[in-house]
C-alpha cells in the first residue's frame, strides 16, 4: 500500500483551481490562473503583422514566452534578462505552451495577425507549464473576443479548449496534479495537454530515475482526463466571469 | 493659469498608495505596492554571503534586481531575457533602487549576508522605478525582521525610512506623482528619494526638451517631502500589517 | 484506403540501420549511426570530476550535447556558434538525449566521473534525435567498457539499452521510423525512448495541426515497440563489432 | 572646520581646463578636453539619416556613446568589447550626455540628420562624465558649423550651451571639481548640467553613504554655477581656436 | 644532425591524402578530405544572393565557415555554440579559407550569387586549416560546376586552383606537412598557400618561441611548393571521380 | 613605369614616426606612437599572477588587446562594446600583437607576472596594426624597467627589440609602409614582424586580389628590413627619452 499524499488530496483530486480574468490591464486578453500555491500571470498581446516566414499567406501565427520571477521559488534563482540567457527549460517550455495553443486554433480564420501569449510565473509550487497552458488558453479566447468586437475577427478561429495537466508516479502511487514537493519525489512526470473533445495535444512523459510500464502509463493517461475535464469547467467559468463584466 | 491634470487630482495629491505585504510566498520579506494604476512586485531574498568584493569586511550587501513583464506596458515590448541583455534604462533603474535601500542600512550592522530586493513590474502607468524604492524599503524591512527572530540578525541594520516619488513640470504646472499620461508630456521629469528624517538620498532631474529653472526645481521638491510624507506613513502601516498576521 | 509511404516501406518497417563504431579516434567511445539517409556521430567522453552539484556525493554524471552541421540539411542553417546561441530546439534535444542516457545507467555505480555524449548530424533526413539516443547508448557503452578495461570502473553502470524512435500518423496512416518527407506531412510526430527490458523512458507526442486520438496514439506505440526491438539487435551487433577488433 | 583639498584648490576652485580642437582628424568635430587629470577625446559623427522611430518626421536626432581605455584608471579594468557588453555605469552615463547635448538643441531646425558624439576617456581622474558632456557640446557646435559652411545646415541648432561639472560633500566640505581622490571619500556626489542662460538640464544627487541636507544641497548648487561659468567660457575659446584655423 | 620525424617520414614527404566528393548529400559541393588523422568535411551552399555591401555590383561572393566537432581533439573543447562565441582562432581560420578562395575566383563571373563552404573538423592531427582549404577549393569547383550544369553559371569563375600545406621548423629540421605531435613541438610554423599557377595566395609564418632566420624561411617554402604540386594533383583526382559518377 | 605614390614618398620610406613615452598615466608603461596619420595609445598593464592554464609554472605571459575608437575612421564604425563583441578582425590583430611580443621575452625570466598591452588606435590611416606592435615593444620595455627599478625583476626578459611594418605591391610597384590610401588599392599586403638581430618573428601575406610572385615576395621582404632598421632606432630613442625624464 502506498503512502498518502502529502497534500492530504486523493490520487484523482486537483489541488484548488482559480482563473481570474483582467489581471494585465493592458492586455488584449490577460487572466491569473492559481494552482493551489503556483500562480501565473497569462497575458495575450495582439499584432497586426504576422512573422517573416508566414508573410502573405493569409494565415496567422500564435506564440507564447515563458518566464519565472527570480523569487517565485523557495530559493532565488538568477534573472534570466541579467544572465543574457533563457535556460534550455525556459525554451523547452515556452515551445511547449506556443504549440499547444496553436493545435487548437484555425490559423487562417485568424487572418494575418499574431497573438502572442505571455506566461510569467509570480509563485512556483509545481506544474507551472501546465497552468500556463490552461491559463494562456483563456487570455488567448478572451483576445479573441476583444478582436470581435472590435471586428477584426469575423468568425471565432478556436477549435476547442485546450488544457493541460501533470501526472506521475510517487510514492503515494499514480497521482494527478503534483505539486512541488511530489514533484521532487516522483518516479515519472507526464504532462498531458489535451483538448474537450477528447483529443490528444501533446504527451511529455519522463522518468526521472528508472523506467515506467506501459499499464503506468495508462493510469497516468486516465488521471489527466479526469483532471482536465474540471480545468475546462474552470475555463469556461472564468470566461463566463469575463462577459459579465 | 494652468489646465486641470488629467486625473483630475490636485498637484499636490498622490495616486491611491496600497502596499500589500506577503505576495510572494517564497521570499524573506515582499510586498504588491500600488500606486494608481502601476503594480510592483518587491520581493526580498537573503543569502549568507557577500559579493567577492566584500569577503571578509565583516560587512552585509543590498542590492536590487529590476523588471518589467512584456505586457506590462501599453503595447508589449520584448521580454528582455529574449533579447539576451538588460536595457540601459533598466539597469540605470536597478542601479538607483540598489544605493536609495543601502543609502538607509548600516551595513556593518547587517553582517556578512546579502539582501537582494527584486522589483517586477506587473501593470505599468507610469513611476515604476519610484515605486519600486517606496515598496522595495518595506520588502527589506520585513526580511530584517524575519532574520531577527530566527536569531540571524541582532539589532536592525535600517537607520530610516527610505520613499520616493516623481514630481514634474506639466501643461498643468508643477506636479506631484505623474502617471503615464502626464509623464509623457512633461517638460521636466524628477525623482526625489527622500528619508524618513529629512534627508536627501538621490535626486534625478532631468529637462525632456528644454531646461527649467531653479525656482521650478524648489517647487518640486516641496512637492516631494508632501509625497514622501504620505508614503512613510503607508510604510509604516504595511509594516503594521505584516506582524498583525 | 491510406496512401503508399512516399519510401515504399511498409507502415511497420524501420530505414536500413548501420552503427560503425570508432568514427572519432580520440573519444573514449565512438560511433557513427546511419538511420536512411541520417547521419549522426556520437562520440562520449569521459572526464575525472563531476558538476558542482554533484561533488562529494560518490556518484557521476551522463550529458548530452546536440549539434548539427550547417549543410546537414536541404538548405543549409546558420551556425549556432556564429549565431552566438544554441536554439531552444537544440537544447530541448540535447537535454532530451541526457535524461534518456541517465535512465539507463546507475550513477551511484558510475563512481565520481561525467561522461559526456557529443552528438552531431552530419546528414539529416528526419529522426535525428531519435537516431542520436540509439548511437549515443553504443557510444557510452563502449566508453565505459574502455573504462573498464583500464580499471577505472569495476562493474558496468548500464542497468538496460536505451534506443530511440519516432512514429507518426501520416497520409499513409501510422508509421514507423519517419523521414524528412513524411515527418513534414505528419499530422502528429511522436518520439518514443524505450528499454531493452520493455520500461518507458521518455515520451514525446506532438500533434503538429490537429489533436489525435487515444486510438491512434497507442497503435505508434505498437510500432515502436516493433522499431526499437531492432535497434537493440543492432546496438547489440555494434558493440560485437567493436569488441571483436 | 574642515581640512583643506588634497589638491590644495579652494572649495570654489575648477581644475585647470584646457578643451583642444580637432584631435580626431576624421570626425566632423572633435576636442580632446582636460580638466585636471581627466582627458576625454570628444567626437562628433554625422549621418544623413534618423533612427527608425524618427523617420518621417523631419527632425534630426543626438545622440552619444562612452567609453574608457582599459587603462585609463589606476589599476586595468576589462575591455568592454571583450566582455561582450556594456556595464550598467557605462550605459548610464552615455544616456545622460545623450539628453544633456539634445535638452540645448533644437531638433527640428536639425533637420533629418543624426549626430553621434563618442566621448572616450584616455585619463581618468574624476569627472570624466562631466568632461565628457563639456568637451561634447564643443565638439558638436563645431560639426554643426562645418554643416553650415557645406551648406548642409542654414541656420544653428543650438539654443544654449551646456556644460557639467560634479560637486560633493567631501572632509573639506561642499566643494567644486571632484577629483579622484575626492570623489572616493566623499559623503555626496551630484552632478549638475546647466545652460549659458542659467536653465538647469540635469541634476544627479547621490548620497554614497548617508543621506545629505537641503541646505548642503542648495551649497552644492551654488558652486556648480561658479563652475560651469568658466566652463562656457573655456567652450567658447575653444570655438574661436577652431574658427581661427 | 637531427632526429628522424615521429612519423618516420622523410622531411619532403606529405602524409597520405583522399578527397572524397559527396559526403554532404545536401550541398551544392562537398568533399571529406582526409591528411593522415585529420579529417574535414568541406561543403559548398549556393545562394542566389550577394550580402548587402556588394548588392548591385554585378559580382559575386565566396566565403567560409570553419568550426570543430567538441571531440576531434585529444581531449573533448568546449562546443562554441554553447560558449556562445567563436574562438579567436576560429575566426581567424575562416577568414583565411574565405580570402584563400577568393584569390583564385572571378566574382564578376560569378554573378550575384553567393558561394559559403563550410569546413567542419571531424578528427583533428595538425594541419586543420590546410586540410579545409585544399579540400574546400574541391567542393567549390564541384558547386560550380553543378549550377554550370544547371545553367545558372555560363563559364568557370575559377582561375586557377588553390592548396594550402603547413611547414615548420621541428626538432628534425624543416619539415613539411606537421602532424599533431611535430606542430606541439615546433619552433616555427608557417602556413603557404599557393596556386597551380605558382602564385602566392598567402603566407602566415609564426616564430611559436624564438625567431627564425630568412634561410629557413626559403626552405620552408621550397618544401610548401613540394606538397601543394601533390595536393593539385589530388584535387584533380577527386574532380575527375565527381565526374565519373 | 610605375606611378609616383600618392604621398610623393619614394619606395623605401617610412612615413614620419614619432614615439611619445607616458601618455597613460596610470600604465606602468605606455607610449603615443605616431606613423603619419596613424596614431596609437600602447599601454602596459602588470599583475602578480599568471592566467591558470600556466599556474604554478614558475613563468610570465604577455598578452595584447587591440581596439579602435569608432571615429579614428573615415566614416564612423560601430563601437565593439556595444555591438556586444570584438570582430573577427579585431581578434586576428591582439592574437598577433600578443605572439610578436611572447617572442622576444623570456617568459621564465619574467617571472609569475601577466603584462597586457592595450594598443588603441585614436587615428587610424593604414598600419595600425604594426604601428601597434611598434609601439607595444616600447610599453612593454618600460614597464620592466619600472618593474626592475621596484625589485620586482632582477634583469630584464627581453631578448630583442621586435617591430613590425607593412609592406605590398601597390600601382606605384613594391612600396613599404602603405597608408589607408595605398593599402585600399593593394594587390598585395604584407606585414613583417621582425626582430633587431634580424629574426623573423612573423609574417603575413595575403592576395588581396590575384597571387603575386615569389620575386615580388623577396622585394616585400627586403623593403621591410630597410623600414624596421629605423623603427629600432626610433625605439631606442623613445626609450632614452623615457630614461631622461
């Protein structure tokens, strides 16, 4: 029998999930998504240029950055801006969230405009590109409505939610949504960034330490669909939230 | 006679001031310190070394880091760790937040550690690198405290209260705390940082596009010591705040 | 009814593989592996010491570097080092090749000592990171086996072999072992890091356009069990190669 | 009372000033500039263009650049370039002679044509912002009137001139010109950038140590306009020197 | 009288060398050129543009790239693309192929076309810069005459062949062609190269530790002219094999 | 015939050299020096300590760095400090100026001591390179013998003096000591650094266009023999005038 999670939480529970939309003022589109104690500022800006590479041909692109504030963990990590340098996790990450959200977008029904989504964590405890990937769907559907009303946009280019949540194996067994402390611990981490239709966006599973099962796998893969069904509950609330303001 | 600001407040008011301390759970000491529409994130962390330059002086280090979030402006600029360096203006920022904290710290006093107060711009409207000093002080303060009753600390290292505030010359004359709007239309831009006891710890005056007057100049700093005033008075009771919890 | 693999090849065969050991005369271990027309040289190096965040801890270190040739593709790319940085996908394969190695070899029993596998892409026709993984295995491999022949280490830390290969839904359904044509056309690449004792590695699946479906994702598992099965005969054969020179 | 100046001058007395035209033979104006034991070579660059965010806009455009010989200080500091960037100090600085040159020129009258002032310091010993902005605002009035005799300028941009010249609360009290030895004991640093018509440009207050007093900073100020009156009239001999060539 | 070489060469005698065309299957031109140990693989890339200095000339560029795989040496170098710059050496390398080819190209017969070859060590054993020249004149005679074929060049650009060779004062008197161990060792090395037509291209003769005497410099020549015959035969081999295929 | 050069000077003339001790004032030495309208500040810097690949090895090292300030051109170049990196050239000349000096000290003899000559070029008109070597020798003898007259170097290191001058093949015919305007027309340049017992130390010549000749090479030669002879002298001079003071 395994050992009880150190949160308390049942293998299959989120911790407390928040997403409150207007944060960055400025923003296109912008909301701060709460984790339990992990919180990220997500900020959509929007361009009427699209890159280089996609210029006339009548598509859009969608990208993201990632970064952390240098105390947004137990102990300081370095700036990125003042070391010259976004680390090779940084990259990997902010690769990660930009694909995401473009899998779920009609890049040629949002025309020659590029959105940029910005996700900056304020408090790390775990999961962070995964809150960012929930989050940034939200700022990035809340642009988008600013964009209609304002007629840029004619017809809405999302094709479905996107959200994405952390899996893996501790020593409390096969656990959803870890949190730092778990993390630190786990045998296996996988991210899984699904969509509500059930589709599957991007799958990152790693051991950390020795190799897992393909029957762990399966487990991991049912704990995210149970966990990404209550995030686009939460989704769909904070946008509700956003229209009624 | 002059126009009305456009905010209507008179030249001597400040902005709403809210100073929130604990914002980042992580860090030594930190607060969230708004001032109208500007949000600063001021997160103190502690170390027990001292830069290479100080080994074995029997003496502490305070230094500041500062930030802005892409989006934290009206358009986004680019994320400074993306474009590999610092930008003059940001390091001349953190430069000024670094001497104003350790212009009020006897750093005999503090021992050999090192204290570094990052400041992150999280919404933008103009006096950020103001409001990191007025907020930066209280981050640094709690951490003091903090240190103290985990033994780290003896006495406190702090010899006063530290603020700061912008003041300029408008199309509505002399003026105290411009936001973004009147800033960018200011003749004459100035920023006091002032103690609690009087005294002048920087003072950065510079004419936008044609010089102003000594008589001008008087006039702003009077306007100052009414700002800083205030903004000791908000200080104090966010130190407050902070041990009542 | 799907079309015909743009190759011929059947949906479940792997591209004809060859792994010569000893390309790089000077490395500890070395092979060049050739996957179709890719072509990647690892080369691993041994060193006597371990990072900082290791020291003292009696265990060592496995590292990857990734690089490819300017003209390894069909256009030729600019050079990371004329450019001044690696790429985020750079680094994102070069940390990918580090955990797949590290999930494979006992640190503890590897004693204080960093092997670092070079792996650079002299021809790229698609998979080259999995091909990397694959060769990097035999480059290690080899290293440790030099190692232990000078009686540097006393018993092998390879605890399985690691191998690596990518499958993908295409206009010609799932497929195994894609190259550069059908990777462009795949509607999802996904690249999976297995053991020769049956364990999960590392898991990366990327829907390039639309979300997949659980179905289709378990079927490219099927076919990777299928790919990397070979891979480890071939591995197996290079080391005979090498052992019997 | 306090001790007398390392240097023996009065506490109202500049260090000797000589500013020789012409020193770089193929800059549009050039002056190399002495106060004491600081040298800086003074050189202005024209170009027919205007930086992007002034295009269009039929103004012209100022700006200045700093640096200092590795060895220009008393024990060899690193090169820049080799170090691959500019330190905050060094940005600061050519920030401030940027906006000192431009607060004394009317832009518009410049048409769109950009000046670029690099001012490089051969000798330090104290000053050598100061100097630099002094020995600019020649080398720039004589560009400008090589401009009007090539007939690329019809009437003056200049409004005024400006010079700098440092003042601190040193052992000896409030004194004018700090030179190196001064300006490392002092209590208080400030920099004063004024106008030929008695306007004030830029004012840098800085307590090293402990904070100073109104009073002592109106004394600093009133020494600084002793000081910079004979700065003008040493810019103005300097022009005739370069007319009577 | 001197010892004999570690080699066991005679003093006039290169080590053994092969030019094989194609290794690049992506590039326009490409060889592997093999001297002794060293190893480097030369590939020519065609662009049907100039840079900007030379747009609207009429002419054409040729240039070089030149970089080492971290372990073609005896012990593993840092990859430049993660230190984040070029060596000095290896600029200074690649600046010498670019102007060595350039000697001996008509750029006005090239037309706007712009031809960059890159040499890439894969084992190094002395004589890297050498080997990358002579081999990088074959892979850009090779890319000249497939766009020859592909009409995009009406007659040859080439006007005469180019081969470099290392000679050196050793232990075992003038030699040529230096091996590793003979360039560690040697008091003088001088790099010539020539053209099939006798010219000089280029000669960097570097005293390592005391100066040499004109005498030695004319065998060192007589000796570069021995080897570069051997090298123009070779190249013209490899030519005549790219043919044949 | 050829034609006349363009300074009317004949052949075998050097343009006029002056070589002024001491214009660094902080350098242990340093030296003006002047070949016609190239003028370079040479300035040498002494530390107690070796860089760490010759710790404990009971021997010096002497290095260079080369720089230009950005209007010693005709028009103005970028400053390398805020390009964020030295070019290629730059690079190629300090590696240059540091062997030509290496070559004629006995680093044993120096002793457990770094020396670093900045050689910066304040006028630049052709040469600034050998003007740098020229006057470095002069820095460097200075600062020994400052060194030797503190104790702190018990006889001098030098072995010979070592200056450098260029040569090539122009319109007017073979010439020595090309200002910008012959260099810019040169089909060949060549630079000589030689020894004052008549030591070859290194030498640089390059095609700048089509080859040139073995015969053509001897006159280079020969012409820089005459040229050196006087800037022994002239060394000598600048040496006896720094003893004078």
């Amino acid at each position: 029998m395994s050992t009880p999670r150190p949160s308390g939480r049942a293998s299959d529970a989120l911790r407390s999930v928040s997403i409150e939309p207007g944060f960055a003022r400025h923003a296109e589109g912008s909301v701060l998504i709460r984790m339990g104690g992990t919180e990220v500022l997500c900020a959509a800006s929007v361009e009427n240029r699209v890159p280089p590479f996609l210029r006339g041909q009548g598509q859009g692109w969608i990208t993201a950055e990632y970064g952390m504030l240098p105390r947004a963990t137990h102990s300081r990590s370095n700036r990125e801006a003042a070391k010259g340098k976004q680390s090779g996790r940084t990259q990997e990450i902010q690769r990660l969230i930009g694909r995401a959200l473009r899998a779920c977008v009609d890049l040629k029904a949002l025309g020659e405009m590029t959105i940029t989504v910005d996700c900056d964590v304020l408090n790390a405890d775990g999961g962070t590109r995964c809150a960012s990937i929930t989050g940034a769907w939200v700022a990035l559907a809340i642009a988008m409505e600013q964009q209609n009303k304002q007629g840029n946009l004619h017809k809405s280019p999302l094709r479905a939610q996107v959200a994405a949540i952390s899996c893996g194996l501790t020593p409390s067994g096969a656990v959803l949504d870890l949190d730092y402390v778990e993390d630190s611990a786990a045998q296996a981490d996988t991210n899984f960034v699904l969509t509500s239709q059930g589709g599957i966006v991007e799958i990152q599973g790693t051991a950390e330490d020795s190799p897992f099962s393909e029957e762990a796998f399966f487990e991991l893969l049912r704990l995210a669909k149970i966990g990404t069904k209550q995030l686009f509950t939460a989704q769909d609330a904070a946008l509700a939230a956003f229209r009624a303001k």
